[in-house]
C-alpha cells in the first residue's frame, strides 16, 4: 500500500490510530443493529458471530485508544 503523507498536521500513525479507532466503534455501534435483528428473527447462529464480532471491534478500539494515550503522552 503507498504511503502518502497525510495533507494535515497530524503524523500519519497518530491519524491512523484516530481513523482505526473511529471506524471500529463505528463497525460496533452496526453490529448492535445487526444484533437486534438476529434476536428478532430467533436465529441464535448469527446473534453469537454478531457478538462475537462487535467485541473484536470493541476490543480493537480499546487498543487503538490505549495506544493514542501512550502517543499522546510522548508529544
């Protein structure tokens, strides 16, 4: 993948943190529609990978904010 310098005055890893960060809580906040969805048509297969996938996304973000902090820290 080509590496471009991002056209702001943020470093390009700091901006791609915020970016994974966003987008992961964006996936969860999906996945719950997702999740009501399976519970209202009773089919226990897709509620648990619903789950299952919105707390990898949840568990993304966690990780993505830990690392922003520990960034932030260093500036």
């Amino acid at each position: 993948m080509p590496t471009e310098q991002q056209q702001t005055s943020v470093s390009n890893t700091y901006y791609d943190l915020v970016s994974v960060l966003y987008h992961s809580l964006e996936a969860s906040q999906t996945y719950s529609s997702y999740i009501r969805d399976a519970q209202n048509a009773g089919n226990q297969q897709l509620l648990q990978l619903f789950q299952e996938m919105q707390q990898q996304h949840d568990q993304w973000a966690q990780r993505a904010q830990q690392l922003l902090a520990q960034l932030s820290q260093r500036s």
